[in-house]
C-alpha cells in the first residue's frame, strides 16, 4: 500500500505522452564513478564545528560521512594550511618555517580522522591553497624551488600517516593559481620515491589550461591521473575528452543552502556527468562552520557555527547528497549515453550506475526547474515541465522483479518540502517501470535494501555568543587553536609563556608574508576575530608581549570590526595600535592603518606585557595602556557593531593573554588637547 504522495509519482494513466528510457548494459559501459565530495578547507570553513560537546558534535559528523545516514560524503578533501588567508580564515601550516614541523596544528587532521571512524572506506584528497613564505624564499611563487615544494608535500603526507594513520588518496597542486609543469613531474617523481605510488595527482583545481600540456607532453600526461576543474557548469571540453583521464569537477556548488542552493547540487550532481563526463563532484564547502557575517556564509551542505548553543541546521543538499551516495560507491561504472544516462525529454536528467559485479543498479533522476535551482555561476535558462516516462530495463538489468524508491521534492512559495522519503520497493514488469516525474523532484530507484533518512534528536535552540566573554589559554594543549578564535591572517596557537609568569599564552607564529592565495595578505599583519558581529557597546581589554626575538613591530587591539575572510584587507572598525620600540600609540578606522583618528606618545614596556583596553560607547571611544588613560576619540566614520580583534602590525612574533570582553564602561570626555607626533611608517 502506497502513500498518497506516492500515488503522486508512479504512473497513473496520465493523458501526456509517455516516453520510454532505455536503461542497458549490452552495449557496454561508461566510465568510472569516482565519488561525491566536500571540501573542509578554503580556508578554515570547518573551524567552530571541533568546538561543539562531544555529542552535538558527533551527530554533525554523522550528518556528513556515517554510511547510509545522510551525506555519507565518499571523497573528503581538506586544505593543506599554509598560514594565509583562504576563504574564511588562515589555516595553519604544518611547517611554518623550514626548520619547524608540527603535524598537530590545525583541524584537517583531526576531521580526516573523524571522517575515518564513520567511513573506512572515505577517500582523502589534500590540496595547498597558500604556502608559508619560505617556500617561496621571497617570492611569489611556490615553485622556486620545485624539489623543495615536493619536499613539504610529500612530509604532510608522511605527517598524516606517521601522527594519524591516514592514508591521502590524492594531491593537487595549488588552488586556482599557475601550476608548474616541471613541479607536476617531480612531485609524481617525489612520490614514488617516498613509496607513495598510491597518491594519486589531481591537476589543477583551476580550468581547463593545462589539458594542451597534457595532449603534447606524455610525461606530465603519466604524471597526472585526474583532471580537476572548478566550476565548470557541468560542461567539459573536446580536447579534455581526448586525454583520455578521468575528470572532475573538484570544486563545484558553492551556493547558499536553502531549497534554490538544493536544487542546484541535484542537478549538478547528475547533469556534471551527463553534459560533461565529470565522474567525481566535490562541493565547496562541506560545512558552514564560520562566523555568519564572514563572506559566503552557508555556501555549503549544513550549517554547524553555534558551538556555544550547540545549535546546528541540516540543510537539504545533505538530502540531495544523500540521493547517489547513499546507493553507490567509487568503483561503480555509469552506463552509456542513451543507455542509462541522458537529459529527459521535458527536462531534467537521469543517470544509471551499476556496481563493479554487476548485481546491483541505482538510477538517479532529478528534474529540478531553472529559477529553482540558480548556481552562483552563469547557467542556460531550461523549461521543466510534468512527464510521464517509462524505464525499460534491458541487459542483465531485465529479470530484476523490484527496485527501492526514494524521492525528495522541494518545496517552493509556500510548497511543501520533502526530503529523502523511503516509498518503499516499485515492481518491475516486464523490465518496465512507469513514472510520473514532477518538476523539482530528485528520484533514486536501487536494487540495494541500504539507505535511510538518518536523524539525531533536535539539536538546541540558537543562542547569542556567550558574553561578557574571557578566554585565559590555560586549558589548551602545545600549538592548538582555541575555542572560536577565527584567524584571518597569519596563524595564532597555544605556547607556554617564556617569562613563566603568564602560563600559556596565545602566540603569532608567522615570521614572513606567506606565499598567498587573496589579496588580503598583501598587508602584511596578521588579525585574529572573535564574538558577535552584533556587539555594539563593550569593553574589550587584552595582553600583549612582542618577542624578543623575531618579535613584531607593534600590536593592536580592536573593536566593531565589520568584516573577515577574503575581505579582511577591507576591515573597518576601531583599531588601537601600540609600536612598544618606538614608544607610540595609534588610532585608526580601519585594519590598514590608514585613516587615522589618534596618535601619539605611549609610555610603555618595550619588551615586556602591555595591557590594551577600549571602552567602545555610541560614537565615543577611550584608550587604555596598562589601566591609564591615554586617549579619547569620536567615532562617527566607523561602524556601530562588530567583532573583537587582534593581531599585529608585521609579521613576527607576539604573545596574548587575558582576553576579556564585557559591558561597555562610562566614556567620559575628556576634550585632550590634540598633541601630534611622528606616526611610524607601515
């Protein structure tokens, strides 16, 4: 006995014209599935999901990579940290310099591992988005030394299996900037060197640029397994086609997830083969585990970024995800165009996948509408309209008696939404099964008896940021980032205090301007957010000690700051600078240092602890160095909320301790006389 809504789907004797689909494997079969993805890096895009109770946190998990629950993710890629701005954040390189290796810092580890503990059978795929500068020893190019670049690849790889017992499947090349034809060969070269003939090179996470090189050189040809492209609007190329490798999509999506975000990564999913041949999908990104006023907030599958509420959102392209990874596997084959795999008629695609020993087929259909399903990226306009189709099926697929329904259909202008339904098992007769398909559905029939619809309790309601709010570094481990401390630039993690006074201390470890990936790099600071972008009115104090050695030019402290990620180098707010050498203290309006409010002489440790305050009140701001009084300022040309911040104005290194932020305290004005003095050059 069927549902209503499945009356809905299967054929009714509609009036329209039924149209048959063969679905065949006599004629052979198409290339290779090699999975469906997510990317955790791009930059620090998982950064507050580690940060929720251990329960919360592992039901998110299972959201993305527990087998037949709901993604259940089969490529996890992750960024290799290179201490640069990368999206939402800088993640932290394993080698922050040439002499320094850690294969603890960060959290792609720990989610590699975690991806893992669901899902032996996950596959791992690492790429660079920026570099640490001495890789570029001065310059703006990772390859100045190739073998010295292979070098650092191929320790992050040995540093995943010596700490993690992680095995990487595959490596890129540098995110969506040049690649260097002979760094391509001496990493393969490298990698079999090192007894990593299994780590397979995907080339170039970019465009289709390096495919003429492929077509006329045979050694980077053998050196490259898999062309990755980025975004292709599931369209490929002729000369890809002719290289004969297998091609991905290895960044695609990026769209917020609501039911139009959905409905573009069901469609993507299928047309990226059908139009394309792209056998492996990845979406940036997997999780929006960031603040929600940095740039592309929920641009990903779910949305984890409560830690402190424990709220989470599992947003439908889980769902969608869950349509094909649910039913088949890497290793499955596609069948042919027009034997499995095609665009319906009246719009809408099907693909057919069948498992390496024949047994088992999963069909998957999607006929997502073009205003409901909109990508960030340029898309033909398509009209989809109700069809009634029947699937023959022929080969060895004609004695199978039953197949499994599961269907999702979004829910547009107040319709209803429905996410991975179990319609139970559809007869098969005569090899045929009738359907009628309804726009903006996604439907998976499968010989498999797996798959579910997994849940978790309701999560906890959304709550604010906890505030006041202090943070003493005293419960973290050597070199870990803590609780929501979102760095943008350079790279902030945990070290014992050098004057034993101070415990653990929070320390600045980047002591040159990175090999970047964004603009935001070019102003060589380093910046650390925290909080509410709502906050308006606070108090927010801190410490700080430039080190003796290698140490920074100057600190600063900052309030109201209106933006991160990619747009960092932007950043407007209130911002106390403190040059401890030069005795000096400066106000500005923005990250830059450029428009400036107040300046002056600072009395000052010059190497040891200063303390730095702002009382923030309406259009008021006071300045306080080590609990005195140093400057007043109106603050008209800046804006009334956002995040706590600091960081330095070089690179080198500094130590925090004692964040504290709380209830803005009375400003009295106090009408100083303006005094003027030198400014330091930044």
């Amino acid at each position: 006995m069927f549902s209503k809504l499945f009356m809905f789907i299967l054929f009714r004797y509609c009036h329209s014209q039924i149209i048959t689909y063969e679905i065949d494997d006599s004629q052979g079969l198409g290339r290779r599935f090699d999975g469906i993805g997510a990317i955790s890096g791009g930059g620090a895009t998982s950064l507050l999901v580690r940060h929720y109770p251990t329960k919360l946190r592992d039901e998110i998990l299972d959201y993305l990579f527990k087998p037949n629950f709901g993604a259940s993710l089969q490529i996890l890629k992750v960024e290799i940290g290179g201490d640069s701005q990368s999206g939402e954040g800088s993640e932290a390189s394993h080698m922050h310099n040439s002499w320094d290796e850690n294969y603890h810092r960060g959290y792609e580890w720990w989610m590699m591992k975690e991806a893992k503990k669901r899902n032996p059978d996950i596959l791992l795929y690492g790429l660079p988005w920026g570099w640490p500068g001495w890789i570029g020893n001065g310059t703006h190019n990772p390859y100045y030394n190739v073998n010295t670049t292979a070098v650092y690849i191929i320790k992050w790889i040995q540093g995943a299996k010596k700490y993690h017992d992680l095995d990487i499947n595959f490596v890129g090349i540098w995110n969506e900037l040049a690649y260097s034809i002979e760094y391509i060969k001496t990493l393969r070269r490298s990698l079999d060197q090192n007894g990593f003939h299994d780590v397979k090179i995907v080339a170039v996470d970019g465009g289709f640029e390096i495919i003429n090189d492929i077509l006329k050189d045979p050694e980077l040809s053998d050196a490259i397994e898999y062309i990755g492209v980025h975004y292709p609007g599931t369209e490929s190329t002729e000369a890809a086609f002719n290289t004969g490798k297998q091609l991905w999509s290895s960044e695609d999506f990026s769209t917020f997830n609501d039911n139009i975000g959905a409905g573009c990564w069901a469609r993507t999913l299928n047309q990226n083969y059908v139009n394309g041949l792209f056998t492996g999908t990845i979406a940036w990104n997997m999780i929006s585990g960031y603040y929600n006023a940095l740039p592309f907030i929920r641009q990903s599958l779910m949305t984890a970024n409560s830690p402190w509420s424990g709220n989470y959102v599992i947003n439908n392209p889980i769902w969608v995800t869950a349509h094909t990874t649910q039913f088949t596997a890497p290793g499955w084959r596609y069948l042919k165009h027009n034997s499995g795999v095609g665009k319906l008629k009246n719009g809408g695609s099907y693909v057919s996948l069948v498992s390496p020993d024949g047994k088992n087929l999963t069909i998957v259909m999607e006929t997502m509408t073009s205003l409901h399903s909109v990508c960030f990226y340029q898309q033909p306009k398509f009209n989809v309209t109700l069809q009634t189709i029947t699937l023959q099926l022929k080969g060895s697929f004609a004695l199978i008696d039953s197949m499994a329904l599961w269907y999702s259909r979004l829910g547009y202008d107040g319709g209803e939404t429905e996410m991975m339904m179990y319609e139970g098992r559809v007869d098969v007769k005569d090899g045929k099964i009738n359907l009628n398909l309804y726009p903006d559905m996604v439907v998976t029939l499968t010989t498999l008896t797996t798959g579910q619809k997994g849940s978790h309790q309701n999560p906890p309601q959304d709550k604010p940021f906890p505030f006041p709010y202090t943070e003493h570094f005293e419960e973290y481990n050597e070199t870990e980032q803590p609780k929501y401390m979102a760095q943008q630039l350079g790279c902030f993690e945990v070290h014992i205090s050098t004057d034993g006074n101070h415990g653990n201390v929070l320390r600045q470890m980047v002591l040159e301007q990175p090999v970047y990936w964004t603009a935001a790099d070019r102003l060589k600071r380093t910046a650390n957010l925290i909080g509410d972008y709502s906050w308006e009115d606070i108090t927010v104090s801190i410490d700080a000690k430039t080190g003796e050695i290698n140490g920074t030019t100057g600190v600063f402290l900052a309030a109201r700051v209106d933006r991160g990620g990619v747009k960092t180098g932007g950043a407007l707010g209130v911002f106390f600078y403190l040059y401890p050498s030069l005795q000096m203290y400066k106000l500005t309006s923005d990250i830059g240092g450029k428009s400036v409010l107040k300046f002056g002489a600072a009395h000052m440790a010059n190497k040891g602890w200063n303390t730095l305050k702002l009382i923030l009140q309406g259009y008021q701001v006071e300045g306080y160095l080590n609990g005195q009084y140093l400057f007043e300022s109106d603050i008209q040309n800046v804006p009334l909320t956002g995040f706590v911040g600091f960081g330095t104005s070089d690179y080198g290194y500094t130590d925090y301790d004692n964040l504290a932020i709380h209830n803005s305290e009375k400003v009295t004005r106090r009408n100083d006389p303006e005094v003027l003095y030198f400014v330091p050059r930044q």
